[in-house]
C-alpha cells in the first residue's frame, strides 16, 4: 500500500494488526528442546520466507519483532556480552557464545523483511530475550538491553517505536518512552464469554471448537490506554490454543474452522472500525495446515480491505495516527 493511501484519518475503516514474535531459538534461550528445532535454522527460515510471500500475495502489513542478537551474522563477542552470564546455568550458552550457529545469528532473516520495504516493521523484542520483569531486572539492565538493541537497528538505518516485550512481561515502560518508542502491544483482552461463572474458564479453552457465536475481541480507538506508550493489545494469539485437540481438528482437515474466532473478529472489527490484533511467532507455523489456516484470514482480510471497511496497517503507524489526531484533532 502507498503511504498516501495509509494517511486516512485514524478511525475511518477497521484496522488489523498483525505482530510477529521472531526469534529463531531464542525464546527459549533457557530452557531449550533442540527437538523443537532443525538442526542448521533452515526450516525456520523457510517458514518466514512462507509467511513474507504470503503477505505480498495479499499486500498485508506486519509488525516483526526481533531479538536484537539477531541482527549479527554471527557472535560478535559484543561487550559486555549478557550471554556471557548464561555459562554453566543454560545449555544454550556454548550453542550462542563465539558461535555462527544460523538459529541464533539471523541478519539474512532481517534483510528479507526489510526488502519488502514500507510493508513491515522492525520492532524490538530484547537484546536477548530477557523479560522486563521489574522485580528481577534493574533499570540500568533495562536501559541496557534497549541501548544495544537500538546500536544495532541504527547499522540498518531503523529507528523502531514498538515494543513487543518478550515473553509479554511488560515493564520499564517510562524507559522506552526515553528513546523514542510509541506503542506496545499489551495482554491479549479477554472475551467477555470468559467472565461467565464456571462455565467461563472452559470456553476460555475450548470455545474455538464449540462455538461459531463467540469471536475473538476488537477494540475501540477511544479504548487506548496510554502510559506515556500507547497500549495496543492482542485481541487472539493464533497459535494459543490445545495444542492435543489441534491436532485432532488439523487430522481432520478442519483447520480453517478452527480460526472462525479470528475470522469474525476480523468481520466484526471491519463492521464496527474496530482495531483487531493478531499475534503469532514465525516459528508457530510448523506444517500446510498451518500455512493455510493463515492463508484463510489473510483472504478475509483483503476482501475486506478491497471492500473499503478494513485497513491492514503495522502498529508503528497506527500509532502515528492516533497521536497525531489527539495533538490535531479534526
Ligand atoms: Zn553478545
Ligand atoms: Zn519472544
């Protein structure tokens, strides 16, 4: 989409959102399944170049998080180095430290997103996956994990303003509106079905194959929350069900249906200009089905975009938008 297209007042359509938790191994830099990874990092790439193609068949926008060891080729023995500090306490350290290994090391997989251009957006996501949990990292850890971050996004030119908070511990807020950052994606809201006594904390887990009545929420413009950063909340995280019944319901042939919360909170967000947000990590979709199942919403995102009622966007300029249109309101 050109710019100029995307300029539209802030609230004119829906919007939909989509961020990206992308970081190779690195979520589970303390507690690694090499079974949860291939060997050389080739099959989590090709699954982004998956998602990449996916996205410019449908020319939707996505907001990809990265960990910011990522953007080396390789271990650059950066100092002070905090992997350092994972020496006899995590498998991973002798995977990481003065390795090349390509499932911690990432700048090819970088460069692919920024080849596409204005179509996605760099955000932050750690140095190296730590959490902002405030009771166990200090404010100058904090500070630290952001600088070096930030040193290795100017290499590239980019000057990120969103937040994904590894692991979604939010913390340090004030900090990240220090250098510059406008929005994060916060906790994934909850369906007001989950509030029903007893009944709620079942249709929590299982209302994707009960129900076609209860979709996934959107939210409102007026609803922002901001915090010196604006809060732009998951409305569903696309992976984040059974994985048991999954499977069953992907044996089936029936994963499509199982994305119905997603697909009609899509359509509703485009019926009420609401803000939908879906989440996912890269390393999420492992097989067809899964490919598939995003292809499914993709096509309901652009035939609602084609019908005027929806724009895809990523979150750094949503929030351009909204700030924009409180300091000059209409
Ligand atoms: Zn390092
Ligand atoms: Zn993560």
């Amino acid at each position: 989409m050109k710019k100029s297209a995307m300029l539209h007042s802030a609230n004119q359509t829906g919007t939909f959102l989509l961020s990206l938790d992308t970081e190779l191994a690195w979520g589970y830099f303390d507690c690694l399944n090499p079974q949860d990874f291939s060997s050389d990092g080739q099959l989590e790439r090709q699954g982004i170049h998956a998602l990449l193609d996916l996205f410019r068949e449908f020319n939707i926008h996505a907001t990809w998080a990265v960990v910011g060891h990522l953007f080396y080729e390789t271990c650059e023995k950066c100092e002070p180095c905090p992997v350092k500090a994972w020496e006899g306490k995590y498998d991973s350290f002798s995977q990481v430290y003065a390795s090349d290994s390509r499932l911690w090391y990432g700048a090819d997989v970088i460069n692919a997103i920024l080849e596409d251009g204005e179509m996605h957006e760099i955000a932050f996501h750690g140095y190296t996956h730590r959490p902002f949990n405030e009771t166990t990292m200090r404010r100058d850890e904090a500070r630290f994990e952001i600088e070096e971050w930030l040193r290795l996004a100017q290499r590239k030119g980019l000057a990120p303003r969103t937040v994904i908070f590894p692991r979604n511990v939010i913390g340090h807020l004030e900090l990240f509106q220090e250098y510059g950052f406008t929005s994060y994606r916060g906790a994934e809201l909850p369906s007001p079905c989950y509030a029903i006594p007893i009944l709620g904390r079942g249709l929590k887990r299982y209302h994707r194959y009960l129900s076609s009545f209860i979709s996934a929420p959107g939210y409102r413009h007026e609803d922002f929350q901001s915090n010196g950063l604006l809060n732009l909340p998951s409305s569903q995280h696309l992976f984040g069900f059974d994985q048991v019944v999954s499977r069953r319901v992907n044996a089936l042939n029936l994963h499509r249906w199982i994305t119905r919360t997603v697909t009609d909170g899509i359509r509703n967000a485009a019926r009420e200009k609401k803000i939908f947000h879906l989440r996912a990590h890269p390393n999420d979709f492992r097989d067809d089905k899964d490919f598939d199942m995003l292809r499914g919403i993709c096509q309901i995102v652009s035939e609602e975009v084609k019908s005027g009622r929806l724009t895809s966007l990523r979150m750094d300029n949503l929030a351009d938008m909204v700030i924009r249109e409180a300091i000059l309101p209409v």
